[in-house]
C-alpha cells in the first residue's frame, strides 16, 4: 500500500533527494518548499515552517491529495554561522524557530492523525555537529541537538500508539548548504572524515527511507550517523 509522506524542506538537497527515494518505492510523496522553485514530478506545497498557520495549510493540501500523512521527515533547516561574541540574538532565535520550533510545529500537527491511526513514522533530520558542536555554528548545533531530545520524549510519549521517532546525523553532505565554505575550509573538513569525502544527499535519503519503512518497525529513538565516520565516538 503506498503510504502519504509529507517532508520538509524538500525543494533541494537531502529532504528532495528522500523524497525522491520514498516516490521510487512507491510512496505518494508531498514535499515543502520555501524559496526555492518547486521540484518537477512530485506533489509541491509552499510553507514556511516558521509559521504554524502554513504548516497546517499545508499538511491539509497534503491530506487531500494522498490521505493522513502517515510518514513524517522534517529536513526543513538553515545555519546562520557566526562565531558567539558576533553572533546576534536573531541569528540565534532564527535557527531554533526554523529547525527546532518548526520541527515541533510539524510533528504536532501530524500527530493527530497518526493517534488516531495508532500507526506513524516520523524522521528528524539533525546533524553530527549536534553531538561533537563546531566554533561558529552555536545556534545550529544547539538547535539539531534539541532534536535529540525532542525525538526520544516523543518516541516515550506516543510509543505506546505505534508512533516511531527517530535522528539521522549526517555529516558533511554535498548540497547548497556547503556551498559557502571555501575549497580550503571544505579540505580541511574532509581530511577529518574516516571515509575521505563528502556525504552524497542520496546517502542519508537511503537511511531515511530505512527508518522510516515497515523494517524498521523496532526502532525508535534511535540517532543513525550517516558521516563518513566522522562523529564516531558519540
Ligand atoms: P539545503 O540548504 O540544500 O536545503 C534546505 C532545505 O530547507 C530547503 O528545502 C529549504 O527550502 C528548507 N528550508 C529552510 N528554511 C525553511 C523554512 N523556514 N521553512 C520551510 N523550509 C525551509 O540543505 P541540505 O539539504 O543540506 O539540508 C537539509 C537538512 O539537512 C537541514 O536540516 C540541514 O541542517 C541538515 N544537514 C545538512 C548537512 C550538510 O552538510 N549539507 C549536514 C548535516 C545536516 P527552500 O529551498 O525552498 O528555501
């Protein structure tokens, strides 16, 4: 039966690249986009995580058109790098509104449907520099190490209604995110990784779809690293 998945933040990189996948194995997949253009070939709804009344439009446009949204991935998420003594009160509140309060918004909002079907799949989309931190990037990693914390109450909270919560921690993933760092900073950042290169988006998009498929049916609260063996030890 192909199941109604919503993801977050899927106009590019990881969250496209998993719904993608998901649509190859047969799921009917809904994405958001922000400001990006919409992706060609999948179902594409305009929301803002930051605002809870287009969150809600947006899982209604999404129920319509393929049901109760029975998979959630929340891959919507920004940085706003700075090192702290630079580092405004807004770059810091904007990241926690985007990556940690719109995640809530989303899993709140798709919670009500999945108790009533005693039945969900919910995947968070955090970050290895959540568990080991990085200079410059306080507000991000604080924001995608809360999402450690919120997945496992909530895999304790609705566990009992057949609700699994769970954390990829990519490492460094070849998308637009990275774009920003120089040839010389990215070097540097590949010669920590085990593995000796960047993360392809396909690559966390396949440990996604893993946890969040029938398979995986035992797992909840768990944090999957898809690093390159880079925050190995945590
Ligand atoms: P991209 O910058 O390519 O994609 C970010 C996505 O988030 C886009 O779809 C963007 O939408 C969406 N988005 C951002 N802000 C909002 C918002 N307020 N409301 C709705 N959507 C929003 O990055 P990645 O694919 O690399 O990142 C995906 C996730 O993976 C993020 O959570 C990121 O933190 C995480 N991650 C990435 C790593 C990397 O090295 N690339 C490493 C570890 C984690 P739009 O384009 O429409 O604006």
């Amino acid at each position: 039966m192909p199941r109604s998945v919503l993801v977050t933040g899927g106009s590019r990189g990881i969250g496209l690249a998993t719904a993608r996948a998901l649509q190859a194995a047969g799921d009917r997949v809904a994405v958001t986009y922000r400001s990006a253009a919409p992706p060609e070939g999948l179902l594409a709804i305009r929301c803002d995580v930051t605002d809870t009344a287009q969150v809600d439009a947006a899982f209604k446009e999404a129920e319509q058109a393929h049901g109760p949204v029975e998979v959630l991935v929340c891959c919507a998420g920004i940085t706003r790098d700075q090192l702290l003594m630079r580092m405004s009160e807004d770059d810091f509140t904007a990241v926690l509104d985007t990556n940690l309060t719109g995640t809530f918004r989303a899993v709140k909002r798709a919670s009500r449907a999945m108790l009533r079907a005693r039945s969900g799949r919910v995947v968070l989309v955090s970050s290895a520099v959540a568990l080991r931190g990085e200079g410059g990037q306080a507000n991000y990693a604080a924001s995608k190490a809360a999402l450690v914390g919120f997945a496992r109450s909530m895999a304790r909270e609705l566990g009992s209604r057949n609700i699994t919560f769970n954390v990829v921690t990519p490492g460094l993933t070849d998308t637009d995110m990275i774009r920003t760092l120089s040839e010389e900073q990215r070097a540097g950042m590949v010669g920590q990784i085990p593995l000796g290169r960047l993360g392809a988006p396909e690559e966390t998009a396949a440990a996604i779809a893993f946890l969040a498929s029938p398979e995986a049916g035992y797992i909840t609260g768990a944090v999957l690293p898809v690093d390159g063996g880079a925050g190995m030890g945590h």
